[in-house]
C-alpha cells in the first residue's frame, strides 16, 4: 500500500475515534457501510445504519462517559490489501477511564477490520474484535 493511502487509513481511524469519544453518531455512522458485521469472541452482529443506529451509538456513548471514560486511541498497527479497494486494517484500541469512586483504568483491544477504498472514502465493512469488550470492561470492575 502507498505511504499515502496508509496514511489515508490512520487519519480516517484517528477521525472515527475522536468522534467515538465525542459522542458524534453522525461520523461513526458515516465510518461504516450502510450495512456492516461486527464480531467479537462472544457475539456476531449485522447493523444496518440508519437513525435507530444512530441513536444506539449516542446511548453507548453516554454509557461509556458515566463509566468514566476519559480517553479513547486507536492505533493501526498494520494494513495489508485483499483484494482491489479493499484492505485489512489491524488496529489497537486503547480506553481510560477514570471514573468518580474509583481508580483510573486502561484497557486494550485489537480490532480487524476489513475496509473498502472506493466510492468516496474509506468505509468499514467488518469489525471483528479479537477481546470481548464486555469481559474487559468487567474485569476492570467498570461492568
């Protein structure tokens, strides 16, 4: 992949993470396609993006902010094409909190994604999650 694509990628993950931070359903929506996978170790969804996801995104914002988070990176830690316009992006996910009756905490997570480069910019066709976020979360004490 080219130095600028790559870099292409990073942006667009640095963008979707500050607006996942900030609660900005309308650009985490815009990060995906109008229908998507997600998997996780304990679950597989399909989502089709439309205004009930979009609320759905604004509820688990306002639930990550009263578990205290505080910060929220993403790393893409490797890309690798797949096939035309479309790439594998490995990343990290890195969230603090630093809740109100408790200590501050950090987790980690790798994500795999699979993202299409055509069409008007990059767009998330699956996620697939290599932790269970809900089992992180739990044994931080945070669920």
């Amino acid at each position: 992949m080219s130095p600028a694509a790559d870099e292409r990628i990073r942006d667009f993950f640095e963008v979707y993470a500050a607006a996942a931070l900030a609660g900005d359903a309308e650009t985490v929506s815009g990060s995906y396609f109008s229908t998507y996978i997600e998997a996780a170790p304990s679950t597989i969804e399909a989502f089709k993006v439309d205004d009930e996801y979009r609320r759905a995104v604004e509820t688990k914002a306002g639930a990550m902010r009263g578990l205290g988070l505080a910060a929220l990176e993403i790393k893409v830690t490797g890309t690798k094409p797949l096939a035309p316009y479309h790439l594998l992006v490995e990343a990290e996910w890195r969230l603090c909190f630093a809740p109100k009756r408790a200590d501050a905490a950090e987790t980690r997570f790798r994500v795999s994604y699979v993202v299409r480069l055509k069409d008007g910019g990059p767009v998330i066709l699956l996620a697939l999650s290599h932790e269970d976020e809900e089992k992180a979360l739990r044994d931080l004490g945070l669920a």
